[in-house]
C-alpha cells in the first residue's frame, strides 16, 4: 500500500490542457461502462442517495461544501470515455457541481410523498460518463428545519460506502464552513486511479487468477437458483423496478444480533441463513445459490476513498440431510461467507467468463437474487451559525430504488429503531404482494429461528353460546359429527337394521367379531365383496341400499345411520396423520375433498407438516345431497362436521381444485360466525367467477393468455415424458367427458358394456362443479395461502392469485415444483406447502 502513497506514473497520452489527466478503469469501471454501452443511461447503474437533514440549511453553504468534495476526491471529477475500444478514467482539475434547488415548503398535502416522487424521478435522470461530473445534488426545502438532499452518482464513480464517506465529510465541511473557517480535513492519502492502477499490478492479477480458480472449483455443476416468477420471463421485453420495504420490530433486530454474537457469527451471516433456508422452504432445493457485495476495501487507506470498490459474490450453501438445527445452518453459512470473501480478488465478470454458464438473455448471470447489508457510519453534526440556533443533523440517509441488476434485490438495514428490509424486484416478473410476502416471511422466519414470537391473533375461546372448558378431542374417524353410539341411543337407527346388517357383514367378511364402527375396506372388504353385501341387505331387508351410500359409510353403524336418515350424506373424517400422545386434542388440518380415490393425495403432505399436526380429510364421497343445492348449504353441512369434530381452537382448512372453492366458502362461514381461521390453503383452484368478472377486452386478454400457458405446460410435458403423454391426457379427457359417459351407461344398460368404476367420482365431481360455477364468493377476511402448481399458466394479464385477490384481502401466493395438476404434491412441492405454511402459522 505504500505504492499508493508515491506518485503513479500515467498512462501515456494523459495530459490533456494542464488540467486533466487519464488513467485505467479499474475492473468494476470497465464493467459499468460496458454496462452502459449496452444499455444507455440504465437506471440500475445509479447511487441515488436521500439525506433527510433536520436543521435551517444555508444554500449557498451547501454549494460549496460539495464543491470542496469535488475538489478532494478525483472520482468525483473523473468521466469515463472510450479510447480504441477500452474505458479510460479522465480526470478533470475542476468540474461545476450540477446543483437544483425546490422549495416544498409552501406545498398544501403531503409534502413528503410530492419530494419522495422528486426522489425517484431524480434517479432515473440518465448520465453520460463521458461528460463530469458524475454526480448530481439536489435540494428539496419540506418545511422550516426539514429538508432532503438527493445525492445521486453514476455507479462508476461512487458506491453505496462512499455515499457514507460524502456525508461524514460534508457536515465537517458544512460546519467549519458556516463558522467562516477554512475546512481542515487531511487529504485523503490515496485516489481512485491509485487503486485501479494497483488493482492490474502482477501480484494482484496473480492473487486474482489463485481466486478464479477457487470459484472455478466451488461454482462448478451450478444450477441457477431462483423463484418461479408470476409472470413468465419474455425476449426483448423492459426491465421495470419496483421495492417493497417491511420494518422488523427492534425486539427481532435485538436478537437477531445477540444470536448472531452468541454463535461468533455476524447479523449478516444469520440474515443470510435465515434467506437461504427461507428459499429452501419455498423452492424444495438443497442446493441454493445467492450473490452479495463485499466493499472491497479491506486496507484502511481505502476506507475514505470515493469511488466503486464493491464485487459481487455467489454464495453457494448446500444443506445436507443432517443439517436440522439452525445453529448448524449458520454454521455453514458462516463459513461458506468467510470462503467467499477470503476469494474476493477475482472480478465477477471474471468468474462469469470462467464458468460460462448458458446465457439466454432472459436472466441474471449465476445468481438472480441479491442480498447485502446497507454500510452505516456516525455521521457528526454541524454546528448552527449563531449560538443558541440549532444545528443541522443526519436523521437518515436514505436510497432510491433505482432498479437493481437481480431479478430480487434484498437490503438490510439495521438501526435503533429496528431492522428495515427493502426488496427491489423486476416488476415485470414478480407481484407486489409476491415480494411482500417473502419480507414477511423473512421475519417470521428470523422470529423462529431466534426465539421471539410475532404477536399472536386474538384467542378463539369457543363457539358462539359454548363454553371454552367443552372440550372433545377428535376421534380418529369420525363420520359429520355423528357418533354411532350416540346415534344408536337416539334411535336413529333402526333395532330390527342394525342386527341384520351387522350379521351380513360379519359373514359375509368372515369376522365374527367385527364391531360396528370398523371400516370395511380396511378390515379386507372390496368393490366386489361390496356389491355382494349389498345385494344381501336389499334381499333381506326389503331395503334399497344405494351402492354409493354403503362406500360412504364405510361401517355398520354409519350405514344403519344414513339408511335411517339420521346422518347428513356425503361427509367422512378419515385420519392421515397418527399424532402423538402429547398431541391429543391439538388443533390439526382438515383437507376438504371430493373423492374418496383422492384422500391419499393429502398423505405426502401430512408427512410434510410433521408427526406433531393432526391431518384429517373431510371428504365427499357420494352424489352431492338434493337438499344442499347450494355451495353455501353444502360447505354449511361441512362446517357442522368441523364443527362437531373440532369444537375448539383454530380452523386450519385445506383445498385442491374444484373442493378449494367449498374449503373457502367453509372458511368464511367460520370465521362469520367467530371461529378463528388459522389459514384456508387453496391448491391450483381458480377462482370460479374471474374469467366471467373481467370486461371483454381483459377477458380475451386473459383466456389467451390461459391458453397459451396451458400449451406451454403441454409442450413442457411432452418433452418430458413423450409422446405417451398425450395418450395419457386424451385418456383422461374421454373418461370425463359426460356425453361419452352418458353413451357407456346406454351400453351397460343394454348388457353391452360394463359398469363406468369411476362413474360415482365423475358425478360427484359434475355436482360440484355444478354448484362452484353458480357461486359468488364475498370476502374473507382471514390468511388465504394460494398454491399453484406448474400445470396453473402464468402471465400478465393473469392473477397471480387465480382470481381471488378480490376477496382474499389476506391472501399470499406461492409457486411450487411438480409437473402435472397434481405435482403440487410432489415430495418437493409439498416440503414447499408445509414450510410457507409453518411460516403463516408462526403470527
């Protein structure tokens, strides 16, 4: 470093009128200039800086303040041209400062909004690196005592550490200034051009090249991460930049310091676990790359310096099957970030070229998420110009979203008052309510892991006019809330039936000792065996048994029940998830469905929420009751089963397709009549009305893009399974289709075919579409999680949130892996479900 201290020699050619001079771009440079070479006045490439200032500030003070800035760092005096081909830094003796002045002091309204609006269209403004100074400061007047700085630069000149260094120096220099003195700050010892000079020197290329090597090793085999986007990724399309902030309370910045500190790590480190274990959740990946920016001024002499230090890395963390615990995954962490910043020499470009991964122009090189921690320093006051007048202070500096080179940009803040979370996004790939939900997530994510709880919703103590000390555990099949003996001591079934029926069964199954709840098909029944038995109660009883009724029922007692009329149709509890003992009596899961072929769909899921939460489906498995022919009625007679199963504690409801629509309606009658609503979880089920709400220009937008989507799925399936694919999907189509269902049931009744198997699920599923596409949802005011699959099209003119953000004022959104309609419950997609679901759980 004492090379820096010693004059350099320039490059020849440098002197241009006495006054200015050239030299190297340093790597960072070349790159921005390239940057901008190929996207002109890119938005991205900008430090838009907001200095909220309280005290009276002098305007003329404040010109030559920065003029003396000017006049101590060559950055800020330097432009960047072409010569032969190559970027080169020429440095002016003097430059003019580029300084407006608006007084928003007089303005009726919000003042701040109108300057924040000023802020943002002050970073747009384009540079030409040609031209310098590559800074621009403008000064909005608020009030009296209340202004905002803009201090906005070209990436090329500055960073985010030396707008830090800018303010520190300028309020030594305000102050001496409005004391009529001369500033007596020590030159800095070093210029930018001395660190790109030294930067190309052969111990650094050669300290470069051991670094491009490590990342070379490191980043071999890497498969790009990032978020499924909303909306799909488009040739030639704008990029378009939008933030979203989020405020952690100071309890959660407190502790997530002192963890960090307990296990010798730093916040960053355990932000970063807290995301990389967050995308984890979300993606179903173990392997998850990131990038972040490292200041690059790792010698003291360059902590004062003004110009563009930073280099990105990728930090790649690959958790292992064992690694459960947090403290393991900080851990790695740790060290995955202390490897990365001991190879910081190698350029990312650099790292980019060596590893020449597959560029479609569509995204980000390596890594298409970013996250980094915004440098804070002490800034020192300046004194007033008259005793006993106040004197002017920093209340905070403060960046524009100016757009970002990732498609998810997160900052940290930290502060006294609590952590600020600031994500910038490609508008045109990800909703808002898309990022936000991942800030909130962060923090629930980050409250787990270090031990602090986010305030809980109000207590539900019980159903209207029931007190909260009547408890009853669910049992683990329970049949709409009717229990057999119950029934029995009620009459409702039959003394002549039940014995009849109980000695069919038991012959006809070969187990005399079986009781009158146990199920059928799990003591070795059959479809067959079943057809036979009711041909034997028909035959002895006088009694018409319905095939369908018997599936339902399952056990003797529920048969002789519903034959009685004493149990409402269509409805079963069956357990998929044995709790433990300590777990009795806990609120779970009820899965709302409409087939009893389907309710093992739900199992992987289950598994994934844990041993620790009971998982029922509540299921429809017979023709949907006449006198429920509404889906308001129908979801009624299912919230009386909840109901009746789960009298208190939280509801927790699950949906998928066509049965989401009646998981939402019972959700919303819970939490109507006071019940409090955990979470409702809809999976790839559409909102039955959006498409018939839009206006017909919106409409044809939106059934285009439906369409389109639907075929890229098709295409992506067919690529991936072949050919027989298609076989499969016209299968399938022709075994629902209703005209060749109503053709087969012709032939079976004329002894020419035989019976459809599926012809019970087929008309239950026709009843319910029946009734979802006559219903007008209203709004509930709970969590609502929508799950879509890859099967579910994306696209602009589609909501994200499958039609119900208009009624879901709660709602949040995630994608997950697995082809197919079905693939949401994938091992993967389900691992994702239950990770964004124990998020919601932990408000």
């Amino acid at each position: 470093m004492r090379h820096f201290t010693q004059e350099t020699p320039a490059l020849s050619g440098e002197t241009q009128n006495g006054n200015a001079f050239t030299a190297r771009c340093s790597h960072s440079q070349t790159r921005f200039w390239l940057l901008d070479q190929l996207r002109p006045g890119d938005p991205s490439l900008h430090v838009a800086a907001r200095w909220r200032i309280a005290g009276r500030l002098d305007a003329e003070i404040l010109v030559r303040s920065f003029r003396h800035l000017l006049d101590r760092h060559e950055a800020l005096r330097t432009a960047i041209v072409g010569d032969g081909g190559r970027p080169v830094q020429r440095i002016a003796g003097t430059v003019a400062l580029p300084f407006s002045e608006i007084d928003l002091s007089g303005l009726p309204g919000d003042r701040l909004g109108e300057a924040r609006t000023i802020a943002d269209a002050e970073a747009g403004k384009p540079f030409d690196l040609a031209r310098a100074p590559l800074m621009r400061v403008t000064l909005l007047r608020l009030g009296r005592g209340d202004s905002l700085l803009l201090v906005t630069a070209h990436h090329s000149v500055c960073d985010g550490w030396s707008m830090v260094v800018l303010a520190r120096e300028f309020f030594a220099i305000y102050a001496a200034l409005i004391r009529g003195q001369q500033p007596s700050l020590a030159p800095p010892p070093l210029h930018y051009a001395d660190f790109a000079e030294w930067e190309v020197s052969p111990a650094m290329a050669e300290a470069a090249e051991r670094d491009l090597a490590f990342w070379a090793r490191s980043l071999r085999d890497l498969t790009p991460f990032e978020l499924p986007p909303d909306h799909p990724r488009r040739a030639g399309r704008e990029r378009r930049f939008a933030a979203e902030t989020r405020r952690l309370p100071a309890e959660l910045g407190e502790r997530m310091e002192a963890c960090a500190r307990a296990h010798g790590a730093t916040p960053f480190v355990l932000a970063c676990t807290v995301l990389l274990g967050l995308l984890g959740a979300r993606s179903g990946r173990r392997d998850i790359a990131i990038g972040t920016q490292v200041l690059g001024r790792d010698e003291i002499e360059l902590e004062g310096v003004v110009g563009t230090f930073v280099n990105t890395l990728v930090l790649r963390v690959e958790s292992g099957e064992g690694e459960t615990h947090f403290a393991e995954r900080l851990a790695a962490t740790r060290r995955t970030i202390l490897e990365a910043c001991d190879h910081a020499l190698a350029p990312f470009d650099r790292v980019v070229q060596a590893l020449a991964p597959c560029r479609d122009g569509l995204r980000p090189p390596l890594v298409s998420i970013n996250v980094r921690m915004r440098p804070t320093a002490e800034t020192p006051h300046a004194a007033g110009p008259a005793e006993g007048e106040a004197p002017i202070h920093l209340v905070d500096l403060d960046y524009a979203a100016s757009g970002s080179f990732f498609d998810l940009d997160l900052e940290l803040a930290p502060s006294a008052s609590g952590w600020c979370l600031t994500c910038e996004y490609d508008a045109g790939l990800y909703e808002a309510q898309t990022v936000a939900g991942l800030l909130a997530d962060f923090e629930r994510s980050a409250c787990a892991a270090v031990g602090v709880r986010l305030p809980d919703p109000a207590p539900w103590t019980g159903r209207v006019g029931r007190p909260a000390a009547e408890t009853a555990p669910a049992p683990e099949t329970t049949n709409a809330g009717i229990e057999p003996e119950a029934a029995r001591e009620a009459g409702g079934a039959p003394d002549a039936l039940l014995p009849a029926v109980r000695a069919i069964w038991r012959e006809m199954l070969g187990r005399p000792d079986l009781s009158d709840d146990e199920d059928f098909f799990a003591v070795g029944g059959h479809s067959l065996l079943a057809a036979r038995v009711v041909a034997r109660i028909e035959a002895e009883t006088g009694r018409r048994v319905p095939l369908w009724s018997f599936f339902e029922a399952g056990t003797v007692a529920r048969l002789c029940a519903l034959l009685g009329g004493e149990a409402a149709a269509g409805m079963r509890h069956r357990s998929l998830q044995d709790a433990p003992p300590e777990a009795a009596g806990r609120s779970g899961f009820t899965a709302i469905h409409h087939a009893a072929a389907d309710q093992e769909l739900y199992r992987t899921l289950a598994e994934a929420l844990g041993t620790d939460q009971p998982f029922a489906t509540l299921q429809l498995e017979s023709r949907v009751p006449r006198q429920e022919d509404t889906l308001e009625r129908l979801a009624s007679a299912y919230r009386a089963a909840i109901d009746a199963a789960q009298p208190q504690g939280p509801i927790r409801l699950v949906g998928f397709c066509r049965s989401g629509v009646l998981a939402f309606e019972i959700a919303r009658q819970f939490a109507q009549a006071g019940r409090n609503v955990a979470v409702v979880v809809l999976i790839d089920c559409w909102e039955p009305s959006y498409f018939r709400r839009l206006a017909p220009a919106a409409k044809r937008r939106a059934a285009a893009a439906y369409r389109r989507g639907r075929l890229a799925a098709l295409v992506r399936h067919v690529r991936r399974d072949g050919a027989g694919y298609l076989a499969s999907r016209a299968h399938l189509w022709l075994r629902s289709n209703r005209a060749w269902r109503g053709l087969r049931r012709g032939l079976h009744r004329a002894g020419l075919a035989s019976a459809n198997p599926e012809e019970a699920f087929w008309q239950v599923t026709d009843d319910l579409d029946a009734l979802a596409l006559a219903y007008e949802p209203r709004p509930h005011p709970g969590p609502v999680l929508i799950v879509r699959s890859e099967s579910v099209p994306v696209g602009p003119a589609l909501d994200p949130m499958l039609g119900w953000s208009a009624y879901a004022g709660n709602g949040e959104t995630v994608s997950v892996p697995g082809f197919g309609h079905e693939g949401a419950f994938s091992p993967a997609g389900c691992r994702v479900m239950a990770a964004k679901i124990s998020l919601m759980a932990c408000r």
